[in-house]
C-alpha cells in the first residue's frame, strides 16, 4: 500500500511537469525577436541581453528536461509492472495459504463432525446408566431391609413388584420406559432451557445486500429498541462501517423462533450496506422472501427508509427469487 501510494505521488508529479514542460514548449515556438535596426542604443541592448544564445539554451534545457521526463515514464511504468507482479505472486501464494487453511479446516469439522458423534453416545450411555441406577434406587432391588424379627421393613406392595420384576425381559422393558420419560420430562426441558439463548440452534442463514441511503439517526433508535448484543466499528475501504447484531423478541410476528440479525451500515454515507439472518430451521414456517419483506417492513416502519424505497426493495428481491427459480 505504501509502495503503490508512493507511486501515485510520483506519478502526478511527472504528469505535472510534463505539462509544465508542454507550455514551455508551445512559449518558446511562438516566441520572436524583432531585429534592433540600426539604433545603437538598441543595437548595445540587444547585446547584453543576448537573448538570441538565451533562447537557444532555454531550448536545451527543455529538450533534457523532455528527455529526463520521458525517462521517468519508464522507470515509472516498470516499477508498476514490477508491483503487479509482485502483487499477482503474493496473492496467488495467499490463494493457496487460504486453500490449505480450507483443507485443514474442512478436515478440523470432520474430526469435531466424529467426535460430537461420540459425545452423543457417550450422553445417551450416561443417562441410560442414571437411569437404571435411578430405577433400581426407586424400586430397592437391590434392598434387603429387616428388623429384629427378621420382618422385611420395605413396603408390602414391593415383594408382589419383585415377583414381577424376575420375569424375564420385565425389568428391561421396565427400564426402557423409565429412560424414555426420564428423557422427556428432564433431559429434553434441561437442553432446551440451556441452549434457549444461544446460536446452537440457528442453522439457517440468509445475507442481503441492500446498499440504500437510510436515515441513520432514525436506525440507531430503531436499534435502542432492540436487544443489541454485539457492537463494533471497523474501518472499510475508507469508510466508517458499524456492524450491529441483535436479537429480534417478537415470536408472532416472525412466526416462531426469532432470527438474530446482523446489520452493517455506514456511518459516514448513511448508507445501509448488508444484513444478515440467523434462523432456526425447525423452528420457522417463513420463507427468504418473507424475512425479507418482514425486515424492510420494520425498517419502513421505523422511518429509516422511505415507503417508495422499501416497495422498490421488496419488488427487486421477489424479482431476484422469481429468476432464480426459473
């Protein structure tokens, strides 16, 4: 970047004095002495002016200044051609950093794809196990519990349930049932209560490129509303882009889970440039088109873009949807 703007700098530089050097040039073409005549006045003035052997050195001197600018284009042009190169060579070993990050990746998700299926065993296993355990403290299988007499202190319904339970395949179908009520009344209701506020379950994702003047301070009201989670400010280009994501809380209006999205404005241009959505798959009846025109909707709503722009957005994205289909 330093190299390139450095360039740039000399670049205008030589286009300058070129001009410079053509003005020159054209001056001197049209330039003319009137003779002195036979005034000796003049004919002495003229003599120390010498401006005969004046005019022919500015012309030299132009004629190598042509020369050292011409000379300058091309070292000029070279070192672009070198960049380039340069440039080209170190992207292309970029290019294949990036493909063997991408294989190394691709090969990281497999092993953690192998090792969650593991996990998943091993937690079946586990509260296979907790539940036996369970059944068996439950029931006192494994209780022998007497008195003084000898008298079995367990309660009288236990030794006909014993007698039952010897029965094979009883008790294992005992424990099956157990397990799998076990697994909907705790297991199930502990998983979800955990992982309710959590990305685990948005696996389906949609991105936009709106790149539409908004109202900015209309949008950050629109965001003081929100249940913001994350903030940052990056510098793009040259531009000012603000990344915002939040949570949308509203489950009627987006027809169950609500989506995280992330929205990408910049600050400078009040200039909305992308958005993105993070959905339940399961969880969801809307289609792309309908979180769409829900976001846009909101967005009109809230007076960040204007009722023409948000018919224009939802009419270039259903024409967008139409051809992709056909």
């Amino acid at each position: 970047a330093t190299a390139r703007l450095l360039m740039g700098q000399v670049s205008r530089a030589v286009i300058l004095l070129d001009e410079c050097l053509l003005y020159v040039e054209e001056s001197l073409a049209h330039c003319a002495f009137a003779s002195p005549g036979e005034d000796p006045a003049l004919i002495r003035l003229a003599a120390i002016l010498n401006a005969g052997v004046l005019f022919e050195s500015m012309k030299r001197r132009v004629a190598d200044m042509r020369k050292n600018v011409k000379g300058a284009s091309v070292e000029l042009m070279s070192i672009q051609k070198m960049t380039s190169v340069i440039a080209e060579t170190q992207q292309t070993k970029i290019h294949a950093v990036l493909q063997q990050s991408q294989h190394q990746v691709a090969d990281l998700q497999r092993t953690v794809e192998l090792s969650m299926a593991h996990v998943e065993l091993l937690k079946i296993l586990l509260s296979g196990v907790f539940a036996m355990e369970l059944l068996d403290r439950i029931l006192g299988l494994h209780y022998n519990i007497t008195d003084e007499g000898g008298r079995s202190l367990l309660p009288a319904f236990m030794e006909p349930l014993r007698a039952v339970i010897v029965i094979p395949g009883v008790l294992f179908a005992l424990f099956l049932l157990f397990w799998f009520v076990l697994n909907k009344v705790w297991y199930e209701r502990a998983h979800a209560r955990m992982t309710k506020n959590t990305s685990v379950h948005l696996n389906l994702t949609l991105k936009y490129n709106f790149n539409v003047p908004v109202d900015i301070r209309q949008l950050k009201d629109m965001l003081q509303y929100k249940y913001v989670e994350m903030e940052s400010l990056e510098r793009e280009d040259g531009n000012l882009v603000k990344k915002v994501i939040y949570a949308e809380t509203d489950m009627l209006k987006w027809r169950g889970q609500p989506p995280r999205i992330e929205l990408q404005y910049d600050q400078q241009t009040s200039f909305l440039l992308r958005a993105s959505f993070f959905l339940n798959r399961s969880e969801t009846r809307l289609t792309s088109q309908a979180v769409h025109d829900i976001f846009v909707e909101d967005l009109a709503l809230a007076k960040v873009i204007t009722a023409t722009q948000s018919k224009e957005l939802m009419r270039s994205n259903a024409s967008v949807d139409h051809d992709d289909e056909s």
